[in-house]
C-alpha cells in the first residue's frame, strides 16, 4: 500500500497452482491482509532460470492511493 499501483513479488511457490491460488485469493480479497476485494491486484508467473522452474506471486494495491 506504501506505493500504490507498483507491482512487487510478495511470494515464491512450490507449484504453480499454489501461485495461482494465492493471487486469486488476494485478488477476490480472501486474505485479511488483502481485503476488501479489489483492493489489489495479483498475478501468478512461472519464472525459468538456469533451467530452474520458480512459481512467484505479484501484487500491486489498487484501492485508492493513501
């Protein structure tokens, strides 16, 4: 919330439908920490370094800035 509308990696998953679930949660606000609902806005993506798969979440807050 300190820089609204910027993305940051608020997470680092062991698969990507761990990522996936986390982003819709803070995404529809099912996480206290992310209410209300669409208040930010997450993302999942899979990132491939040196042959390593690593699952990340990004989140931006969207909801009005403070």
């Amino acid at each position: 919330m300190n820089n609204p509308r910027k993305w940051a990696v608020i997470g680092r998953y062991g698969s990507a439908g761990s990522a996936r679930s986390t982003a819709l949660n803070i995404r529809t606000g099912r996480l206290a920490a992310y209410a209300p609902a669409g208040s930010f806005d997450a993302a999942a993506r899979t990132v491939i370094t040196n042959g390593f798969a690593e699952h990340r979440v990004y989140a931006r807050y969207i909801g009005g800035v403070r």
